[in-house]
C-alpha cells in the first residue's frame, strides 16, 4: 500500500471515530422499537421493507418508513442485519431487511441471555451523563458517576424505580449467557449445601446452579431495592443486606462482576466479610 492510500486509510478511520457513537444509539434504539424481534418473528430467512416494520410500530408517522430504512442500512452495514433489493415499477428499488447471525444474541429470550439490555443500560441517560464528568474523576479524583449524581452506581438505582429495572434486566440476562457455560462445565458445586451468591443481583445465577444442584440451597444477597424486582426460584432465598457490613453464612461465597467496580480497600473488607461467612474447614472464596 503506497503512502497516499495509507494516508487516506488512516483518514477514513479518523471519521469512522468521529461518528462512533451513531452505531450504538442507533442500535440501541432499534432494539427498544422491537426491530429484530419483528424481523424475526416474521420466519426464519424472511426479509421485511421498512414499511412492513413500521406498520409493526405504534406510530402514525407517515416519515416513519424512511427514517427507518436510513437506520437498517447502516446496521446491514456493520453486518447486524441483512440487505437485499428488490425492484419497483418505473425502475424504483425498495430495501429488505433480515436477521443476520448476530441478531441471535439480540433478540428477546423468554429464559434470558440476550445481550440487548446489556446495551441498552451502557447506552442509557443515566450512564451517558457521567460520561460527561470522565475529565473531573482524571484530574480531581473520584468517579464519574458519583461526580454526576453524588453516589455510586450501585446506590442510584435505589432513587430511580425505571433505571433500576433497565439495570436489574441488563445483569440478569448477562448472567444467564455465562451461567448457561458455567453449569455445563464447572464441577465446584458437587457437594455443597449452602451457596451464597454476594451482589446477585434478582438470583438469575443461583436460579440455574439450584435447578442442576437441587440439593443446594441458595442465598441470594444484594441490596434490598435490587432484590425488589427480583421472582421467586426454587431453591432460592433473597436475602437484603449490604456486603461491606455482612455476608450470609454458607458452605461457599459465589461472586461475579464485583469486585471490579470497587476500590482495592472495598475489595479487602468484602473478601473479608465472606471470609468469616465460610466454615473454618473450608475458608475460601470460590
């Protein structure tokens, strides 16, 4: 490649840059408009034009069509969706849509394990704004979401019912993907009575290590307005509390995703915490 083409290579990718955030916006508001799921509903291999999708929508906006097409196209770009083209009368074309391969990590699951509201919480108002504050936490200290709203993370749900439910789904459908692995191949759970999942969020995990170990009884411990949304499983017991004070006693600790949103002094006193939880014989945190 001649210096030229490696200049204007490296051009184009500073504009692909500069308009980065379009993808996941856009993305993110075709998953909350239900366009994947409608796609796929309409059959496998099945393409829809953008007037077949917007008659799905509840939306009288007769721009609606070509608003949409503009956004399918760039997903087909990015290989999300499917393109094909399909000829009109007076030499007019009219763009169809389908589901490519990724679509299956996007769709609505009835047992969990779609990606979706993973990006839809990362891409929410709520996290955007503390994007916002990324320069304050560099050269004052701190965190950017507490800069923005005066706690952490993990508190804020508890003052905002529609984000609390947006980041319970967002976890709990994370969870089920992993879970899903885990059980099939992860053999540390033969033997237990008691397991204590810390930070478990509505007990989606427990949910899938007590239905393949029912001789396990499960302790699901998160914060109280965390576990308000949470459903009841079998096996399953959600307990409210909050970690850095206590931790339920069990045979074992069970923890994901928690230690890396706190600080090395957070992680001490909670490791600690589910030290003493444990019986003497076994002192361990799995």
């Amino acid at each position: 490649m001649s210096q030229e083409d490696q200049e204007e290579e490296v051009g184009k990718l500073a504009v692909r840059l500069a308009n980065a955030v379009v993808l996941p916006m856009v993305l993110k508001s075709a998953l909350e408009l239900n366009i994947i799921d409608t796609i796929l509903a309409a059959g496998d291999g099945a393409f829809l034009s953008p007037s077949q999708i917007a008659s799905a929508l509840p939306s009288k906006n007769p721009d609606a069509p070509v608003l949409l097409d503009r956004m399918l196209r760039l997903l087909a770009s990015h290989s999300i969706l499917k393109c094909s083209v399909k000829a009109k009368e007076k030499e007019e074309i009219e763009r169809l849509y389908g589901a490519g391969p990724l679509c299956k990590f996007l769709v609505k699951n009835q047992d969990g394990g779609s990606i979706a509201p993973l990006l839809v919480l990362h891409h929410d108002q709520v996290f955007m704004q503390s994007w916002y504050h990324l320069n304050d936490a560099i050269l004052e200290g701190g965190f950017p979401f507490s800069k923005a709203y005066g706690m952490t993370a993990f508190e804020y749900p508890g003052t905002d019912q529609r984000f609390n439910r947006v980041f319970n789904q967002a976890m709990s459908n994370h969870t089920a993907l992993i879970m899903r692995e885990i059980v099939d191949v992860y053999k540390g759970f033969d033997g237990l009575k008691v397991l204590v999942d810390v930070g478990g969020g509505i007990g989606v995990a427990l949910s899938f290590i007590t239905s393949k170990y029912p001789q396990i009884k499960g302790i699901n411990f998160d914060l109280p307005h965390v576990l308000a949304d949470a459903p009841t499983y079998s096996g399953v017991e959600h307990v409210g509390g909050d970690m850095f004070e206590s931790v339920p006693k069990g045979d074992a600790i069970f923890l994901k995703w928690i230690l890396r949103g706190w600080s090395d002094e957070h992680c001490l006193k909670l490791l600690k915490n589910c030290w003493e939880a444990v019986p003497e014989l076994l002192g361990s945190c799995p």
